[in-house]
C-alpha cells in the first residue's frame, strides 16, 4: 500500500457516541514522495551516530543511566509531572512532601524502561511485554488504580470531560486484543520490506490510535520506539 493513499480508519457509531476503529497495518509499504527517502537517510546516519557512543564512552553504563533518567523526566513532563533532573536522581527521603507524587512517577518511568531493556534479552518486543511494563510504570503513581499491566476493559477517550465533549475517542476496549495482536505481527512480520524507521513511525501511530490502556499511553508509546529499536539490533 502507497503511504499516501492510507486511509486510516473509520468512525463507527455507538450508542451515545462515536469511536475511530483504525485500519489495519500489518502489510507492505510504500511510496512515491522521495523526500520520505532523503529523511531516512538522514535520521539513519543520526541513529548510527547515536550507536557509536557504546564504543568512545567510557563508562556506558553510566551514560545510558543518566539518559533514562532524562528521557523519563522529559516524558513525565509531558504528561503534566514536574521533577527537575537534579532531584530524579535524589532519594525519595530527601525531597519535598507535596512533590513526592511527581518523583514517584518518574522513578517508576525510570524502573519501568530498565526493566524492559533487560527484558529483551530473553522475550521479544510483544503485547506481554508492554503490559509488564505498563504494570511497573503505575506502580506507586497517580494511575496505580486504572488497570496497571492491562489492556483496559472499558471506553477511554482524548480530551474534554466525558464521551460528550472528547476530542478523540479510540477504538472500543471489545476490539483491542485484535487490534493489538494485528500490531504486534507488524512488529515481526519478515515479509514486509519496509526500513525499520518507518514501520516504528507507524507502529507509534497505531499504538497512541488504539490507546489500548487507560493510562499511561503517551510514555508506553514513547517507550516503544527504542525498545523496537533494541530489539531488531538497530541500536546496541
């Protein structure tokens, strides 16, 4: 399928409201722009430069350790939480009361990617995976009580107050174990000759489109594209 002719799914009525059920994924790529092959070429040469500093840092370990802490800190961010870098490194004891609930949330983020790195040494990127760091991610946050390492069981929603007023519903919670199962063979499927940059682009789509949890999509989505990266090899 041509990028430029996706369609990307379908509005489908229900009973109070209308949810988006997004088109499959799970099949070959392609495209006409060239500009899409100039991008690629440009963010593959960042990514190897990205790789090569496993090999002139000298101590990787700690490199990589004050990279998840800013990268959790920055996604956290995004969702509204304020920790600074300097006190995502601190021990829970030594920071304020009233900004417990935000280093909290940030050091989970932290626990949750260490776990799924390690984790990819001996299980796949897959559904299971996801939901097992979903699961580390809520723990002891402000989410710990919607479903921590679930799919969610129940109509979420985008903005807004209620169903009435979203400004984006995602697919019904009925359909999400297809949905995911059909995004999960993308992941893996050797017939499709698509560079990897560009199935993880749409891999993110998909993923932040069908919302499968009921919080804590946005850093799980986020977190998705360097653990597929990891995991086919594209970054040590």
């Amino acid at each position: 399928m041509k990028i430029e002719h996706f369609k990307p799914g379908r509005w489908r009525q229900r009973l109070q409201y209308r949810s988006f059920e997004p088109a499959p994924v799970n099949h070959d790529w392609h495209w006409d722009d060239p500009q899409i092959n100039v991008l690629l070429e440009a963010a593959n040469r960042a990514l190897g430069e990205l790789n090569a500093f496993s090999l002139i840092v000298p101590d990787i370990d700690l490199f990589i350790e004050m990279h998840v802490v800013k990268e959790a800190q920055t996604s956290s961010r995004i969702e509204g939480t304020q920790t600074g870098i300097d006190e995502a490194v601190l021990p829970e004891e030594q920071i304020k009361p009233e900004k417990r609930d935000d280093w909290r949330e940030v050091r989970s983020y932290i626990d949750a990617v260490n776990f799924a790195i390690a984790e990819l040494r001996t299980l796949p990127l897959s559904n299971r995976l996801l939901r097992q760091t979903h699961a580390i991610l809520l723990r002891g946050a402000r989410g710990q009580h919607k479903q921590p390492g679930e799919f969610r069981s129940s109509q979420n929603w985008i903005g807004g107050s209620s169903l009435a007023d979203a400004a984006f519903i995602p697919p019904h919670h009925e359909g999400l174990a297809d949905y995911m199962g059909e995004l999960e063979a993308f992941w893996h499927n050797p017939a499709i000759a698509v560079p990897h940059l560009i199935r993880i682009a749409i891999s993110h789509y998909q993923f932040e489109t069908i919302h499968p949890f009921l919080d804590g999509n946005g850093r799980i989505g986020r977190l998705l594209v360097p653990l597929y990266l990891v995991s086919h090899g594209v970054l040590a």
